[in-house]
C-alpha cells in the first residue's frame, strides 16, 4: 500500500491524473473501471482539460465499478457524470465505453454486466481483471455500492450484485470484492474533513475499521495507492 497526500483536491487531480496518463500510455489496451462522486469529477475535468491530446484514448477502454439505477440522463447517473467532465471533451471510440444499464432491471443488469466483464476482460485465476480500478469511499466507509449495513455482498462469488443505499434505498448495480481485488492497480481517491476519520481507522487498523467496505480493498497481487488530501489525512500524522 502506498499513500499519497497533496495540498487540495485540486492537486489530488492533478496527481492522479499524471498517474492514469503513465499507466495508460505504456499499453496497448487499457482497461478501467471509473467511480462516480465529487472527487473524480475534479479529475476528469483535469484529465480532459490537461491531457486530452496527451492520452491515446483509442487504447483505453472504459467500464463503472458501480451505477445507480437511473437512465444514461438522470442527474443521478455516473455515466452521465462522466459524459459530461470526460467523454464529451475527449476523441475516444463509442466501441470502448462499457456503460452499466441503469435504465433496465437492476438484477438482470448485473447479470448482464458481469458477463460483459467476463468476455470482454482478460483473466488472472479465473477472474476478469481490471488494468486500474478508481473508488471512492463514502462517509460512512462505503466504496463502489457496498455499504456497511450489506458488507457481505464484497464477498459475493458473481461479477456484480444489486445493492440498496441505507438512506434512499436507491438500488444500484456494482462489482463485488474479488473484481476490485483481482486489479493490476487500485487507486482509492479520497478528499474532504469529512472522511478523516475512516481513512484513520482504515489505514492504522483501528476501531471499527473491519465493518467499513473501503477497508476490504486489500489487492491479491496489484498495486493499491491511496490518494489523499490534506484534509482526509489530517488525522494519520496523530
């Protein structure tokens, strides 16, 4: 595990961003799976605006770790977050955006989508394998849709699962533990006071850190970094 800390989330972006165009630049296909939130909508911005001519989008093929089940133009939609900060800005062929369908059933999308991982990624022990999975964690120490109170789909043996928020009970669709795990590369984007104190206790094993999602993220044999402002770290220098 390797943890970065910058000044701003700006420069959170701006990191992460200089990381993703190296990783994608030294290969041929690039495979991701994007998160929503505020975070990474700063890096797409900066991706876009920086190095939109700098990233051989060609190569790179886009999926979600998580969607809400809502239509492709709901305000709601990580796709639609990403369409608007990233794809709309970028050249890059409409055969590589693998969007999750949260127009359709929740339960048949996730069976749908886990076969689209299936045939379209490569594999590492019988596991489709992500290049670079982006997250984010919540609040309340969720990442992709798992949260606290359904911790047990992490460890659920298909691709993707329908999971509910807490509050909203908004259904969503969302890989599972062994797809996250299973990745070359894990970068976990976390910004905001507001998240101290569960990347306190996540990263120094402490509390209650075992009952959040984010502390599962735990990669077989890839790379997980975190990237950090100095706002969420405040608390690991204590």
């Amino acid at each position: 595990m390797e943890i970065k800390i910058a000044d701003t989330k700006e420069k959170v972006a701006q990191e992460f961003s200089e990381y993703f165009k190296e990783l994608a630049n030294s290969q041929e296909t690039f495979n991701v799976a994007l998160s929503g939130g505020s975070t990474p909508k700063i890096v797409f911005d900066y991706l876009a605006g920086h190095f939109g001519n700098e990233i051989n989008w060609k190569n790179i093929h886009f999926y979600w770790g998580d969607e809400r089940c809502v239509s492709p133009t709901d305000s709601e939609s990580n796709y639609k977050m990403t369409v608007d900060h990233l794809l709309s800005k970028i050249q890059i062929p409409e055969g590589n955006i693998f969007r999750v369908l949260g127009e359709n059933d929740p339960q048949e999308e996730a069976v749908r989508y886990g076969k689209i991982l299936d045939n379209e990624l490569p594999k590492l022990n019988d596991i489709p394998q992500f290049d670079l999975v982006m997250l984010g964690m919540g609040d309340d120490g969720h990442t992709v849709s798992i949260f606290p109170d359904s911790i047990s789909l992490w460890v659920d043996t298909e691709n993707c699962v329908v999971s509910m928020h807490p509050d909203s009970g908004q259904k969503r669709v969302t890989i599972t533990g062994k797809i996250v795990n299973n990745a070359k590369a894990i970068a976990l984007l976390v910004t905001g006071a507001g998240k101290a104190e569960k990347v306190q206790e996540i990263i120094k094993k402490e509390k209650y850190f075992a009952s959040y999602p984010a502390s599962l993220v735990q990669p077989s044999h890839g790379q997980l970094i975190w990237f950090l402002d100095q706002d969420a770290a405040m608390r690991l220098t204590n």
